[in-house]
C-alpha cells in the first residue's frame, strides 16, 4: 500500500507495509551487484532512512518503488566504485611498505619515486593527486579540468605502467 498522498506523507504503518514488500527486492539487487550482504544490508538501510526522513519533499508522480531501486542501484555501484578505489590506493602504497626486495628501503622509495617521476606527465599529476594527496576521481576531475573518465584512464595507465616495474 504505497500511499497516495502527491508529497508521500506516510504514516508510520504506511511506510512499514513498503518497507516489507520492498526490503527483500532492494537487498537482493544490492548483493547481486556488490556480491556483500552486510555492505548491502548498510546501502538498503540507508536508502530506505533517506527515503523515510525526505518523504515530503519527493515529487508527485514519482513512482516510490522506482526511487528505491535506482537508489539502491546506484549507491550499490558506489559502493564498487570506492572498494576497487581503495584496493588501488593500497596496492600502490604496498609497493613502499613491501620489504621483501633486495635494497634498502630507503633505496625502494626513491626508487618507485623515480619511476613516477618517469610517467608521462598527466599520469603522474593525476597519480599524486589521488594517491597522495588522497581525492576522490571526481576531485581530482574537478581540479584538473578534466573528465572522471579521463581521471581514470590516467590512473589505469599509471597502475599499469608502475606494475610492469614492480
């Protein structure tokens, strides 16, 4: 029973029969795309807090159902985007951290740093942005004038590029 109301002012018991009917299908897309059901438990809970707490100012005609689902859809691919991130960031650090190699690890550090130094230029601003000056690819976008995409594609190049080495 999703109320008829055009600014979606529900009632509590209203809001619980959508919830129920809901909840499963919005954590089933959640865990097909994250493959983490405690992550995706999070992301459905929180969508649906977000729905509860902003039901007076949805539009009317927006279908509550379709709200739900893209939010979760698209807070699930969020959620891909920032742990493939994280995992990134990480492997990058490891390679300083890491001291299984011959030299000294004084003698690793200024060498990744001289291989960074050796990227082409655009991937080793974009490189220093988001790694060690830790912004987001959107952030790093934003201050380069750039596209996330192209944010991206330089990261790749740089990961790639640094692997090789590595």
């Amino acid at each position: 029973m999703v109320p008829t109301n055009p600014t979606y002012g529900f009632s509590k018991a209203e809001f619980e029969v959508f919830f129920k009917r809901y909840y499963k299908l919005a954590l089933c897309i959640s865990v097909r795309l994250t493959d983490n059901l405690s992550a995706s438990e999070d992301i459905v809970q929180d969508i649906f807090l977000r729905l509860w707490k902003n039901a007076e100012i949805l539009r009317q005609g927006d279908s509550l159902k379709s709200l739900l689902l893209k939010a979760v859809k698209n807070k699930s691919l969020n959620y891909i985007r920032d742990q493939k991130r994280n995992q990134d960031i990480s492997s990058v650090r490891r390679f300083a951290d890491e001291e299984k190699d011959d030299f000294e690890p004084d003698e690793r550090i200024t060498k990744i740093l001289i291989h960074i130094e050796n990227l082409p230029p655009k991937c080793r601003e974009v490189l220093d942005l988001v790694v060690f000056k830790e912004k987001k690819y959107h952030e790093a976008a934003d201050h380069l004038g750039v596209s996330v995409n192209t944010v991206k594609t330089q990261m790749g190049i740089a990961y790639k590029q640094l692997r090789k080495i590595f």
